[in-house]
C-alpha cells in the first residue's frame, strides 16, 4: 500500500537541491521538497507536508496533519509497513 504520509519539516539540509528532513512519528528522513517550495507560501521549517515515495507532494495545516496520523495509526500493520519503509529509505 501507497500512502501519503504527514511529516513537519525539521530543517533544510541542502535548499539547493530542494532537500529538507521531515519527521514523521519519530521517524526522520530527508524528502524532496521542490514541488511545495515555490513562491511566497512556500514550506519552511515547522510546517506539515503529505509525503509520498521521498517527495513533499502539498502543504497541510497542523490541525489536519494530526488528525491524519491519528487515522493512519488506526490502520495497524500498514502504517507499521509505511513506517519501515519510510525508516529504510534514503535520498542523498
């Protein structure tokens, strides 16, 4: 299964190449954040984003962020999996 996971930027560890790290329960890891960086409303550190195969894909606000995790959890063994997943990924 596919999901596309909430996660709050941490910092930018390479603008250059539109590279931030993201948690996401406790996991973090480093995601493409180009698609969500454009223009005056770009994300920056402690905003929320839907993360899908290493890439920011839209900003989201706190409140739905968290409500989504909370839904996720409630899944089990497939959030389980999207977390492994998302622990044995590495962009660089």
């Amino acid at each position: 299964m596919c999901l596309a996971i909430p996660g709050q930027v941490v910092e930018f560890c390479d603008p250059e190449r539109f590279l931030a790290r993201v948690e996401v329960s406790g996991v973090r890891r480093i995601v493409n954040v180009a698609l969500v960086s454009g223009g005056p409303d770009g994300v920056g550190v402690g905003d929320w984003v839907l993360i899908h195969v290493g890439f920011a894909i839209s900003q989201v606000d706190e409140q739905e962020a968290l409500a989504t995790l909370r839904l996720l959890e409630q899944l089990g063994h497939e959030y389980e999996q999207e977390l492994e997943e998302l622990k044995a990924s590495v962009i660089e």
